[in-house]
C-alpha cells in the first residue's frame, strides 16, 4: 500500500484552503488508487467526505469553509486511498493549519504525557462544540436568527443539530477549584472555576463541554497554552463547572462504567513498597523474605 507524506493545509485567503498531499515513492500503479479529502471539526470525527474520487490527483481547494464567522474553530482534514482492485483502504495522518510537530516538541509532548499519565492526570472526555452545520430543526428560530428554547434535547441549546461531536477520552490534570460566591439582590450563587491542564491533543476550545471521572461538568472558558515553531504542545484552560441540572446533565457519556479507569494505569511502579512484605504480623522478618 502507497503511504502519505508532506500532508498541509494552506491557505492566505477566507474563501478557501488548500489541502495538499504527497505519497512516498512507491512501485505500485498509482491510477489504481482513488483519493478521498474528509473533513471535520474535531480529531474523532465524525467525518465528513468533501471531494473523491480523485486519481493522480494531489490538491484539493476546499472553497465550503465557513471560516468567517469565528476565530474558535480549527478544521482537520484526512485524505482515504482506496485501492481499487483490492478495496484496501488506508488512510493519511490527521492535519490541520498548524502543520507538523518537530522532532523537538514530539519530545517535549512526550515527557509532558509521562508527567500527566503517570502522576497527576485524571480521566476526562470532551464534547467538542459544532460551531457550523445544520441549524437545530426543534429550536431553531429562522426568523428571529436565534435559539428560542434552552433546554432543547435535539442540540442541548447549542443552535446546531446534535450539539456536539463525538466525544474524545483523554487524561488532564485538574486542579482544586477557585470558589466564589456571586451575590446578587436576588439570589447567592456559588460558580466553581478550575484550571486544566493537558497535551496538545484533543484540541480544546471555548465553550466545549468537559465531562471528568466525577460526572463534573464543565464548560471551556479560556484556552492558552505552550507552543514551539507555531504548533501547540501544551494546553491550558480555565473551566466553569456548570450548574447541577442544566441540559449538560442529560447529554449521554456512553461509555461501560464497570471498565472505566480514574485514572492511568503506572508503567513505573516501585518494587521497594511494604507491598512486598508478609502481611502477617507474627512473622515480622517476612519483610526480608523469611519464612519460619
Ligand atoms: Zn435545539
């Protein structure tokens, strides 16, 4: 099978992006493969097929981006090769406008994933927010260019059918919480803000949901984070943890509660802890190994 190379995204215009790839030299007949560009909001998908079959061909001009209307999107882009006397089908790296990751930041990343998998992280999953797509035909408003319903079931008050997309497991670190109390005439409420830290992948922005191992639920407020020559190696974000009964409870996790783990299972363990020990208490030399 033919493997991708130089995949990239380019573009210095609203209108378009040019998604560009190469395949490595290879023996194989070329026009026997067919090249399909896929789309899509967020590293799990799901994704949408934008141009295919292409033969011998390797560029695309994706002129249907909405990328007006916000600065808080990133669109990722995958190429399929679909080899036509087989039906193999294997597919390019992930991609977006950030391009590749040096051999330098892949090390700092790395380290990064040992401190967060090994020490500090817990289980989270992330809902990525739909910023574009088909507008919710339960609460959508055309008229009035508005949600009209909070609590809609159909796009969890999102605007866009479905709300979100697929949700994407990861390990973040998640501090203790910055509690304040918000007094008003009417009412005291008690906002709980907590910062979070985590790799450069899943892409967080404002205004994804964040669900942890607790069933906390939180909304992105602010993203920020480490980056080396223009790609992100580190991110950091504030969260908000939303009010117990809003229409963020009833979004589904599905996921087996029975094989959920808190957090990451240690590569390191330390072969010197009391573990090894005879537990009984009669045989105190048990410690070192004796038995009477
Ligand atoms: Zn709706």
């Amino acid at each position: 099978m033919i493997k991708f190379c130089n995949e990239r995204v380019l573009s210095f215009e609203l209108d378009y992006l040019d998604v560009m790839w190469e395949i490595e030299p290879t023996t194989e007949d070329v026009q026997e493969y067919q090249f399909f560009v896929e789309r899509s909001e967020a590293e799990a998908g799901p994704w949408l097929q934008i141009a295919g079959p292409l033969v011998d061909v390797y560029r695309f001009r994706d002129n249907a981006t909405p990328q007006i209307t916000t600065n808080a999107r990133t669109l990722f882009y995958r190429v399929k090769a679909l080899h036509s006397p087989t039906g193999r089908i294997v597919y390019s790296p992930l991609f977006d406008q950030e391009g590749p990751i040096s051999l330098h930041a892949k090390e700092m990343v790395r380290l990064e994933r040992v401190l967060f998998e090994e020490f500090v992280a817990i289980h989270c999953w992330i809902f990525p927010r739909r910023t574009f797509g088909q507008r919710c035909p339960n609460c959508y408003d055309d008229v009035l260019d508005k949600v009209i319903d909070d609590s809609c079931p159909t796009c969890w008050s999102t605007g866009f059918s479905g709300g979100y997309h697929h949700p994407i497991s990861f390990w973040a670190q998640i501090d203790a919480p910055e509690q304040t109390e918000q007094v008003s005439l009417e009412d005291h409420r008690r906002v709980l803000y907590y910062q979070i830290r985590c790799g450069p992948s899943p892409a967080l922005k404002p205004m994804d949901l964040i669900i942890d191992h607790q069933n906390r639920r939180y909304r992105v407020v602010t993203v920020s984070g480490t980056a080396r020559l223009g790609v992100t190696v580190r991110q950091e974000a504030r969260l908000v943890q939303i009010q117990r009964g809003s229409i963020e409870d009833k979004i589904p996790l599905k996921v087996d509660t029975a094989t959920v783990k808190r957090f990451p299972e240690k590569v390191f363990t330390n072969p010197h802890s009391l573990e090894a020990a005879e537990p009984d208490i009669s045989s105190i030399f048990g410690a070192y190994g004796y038995t009477p």
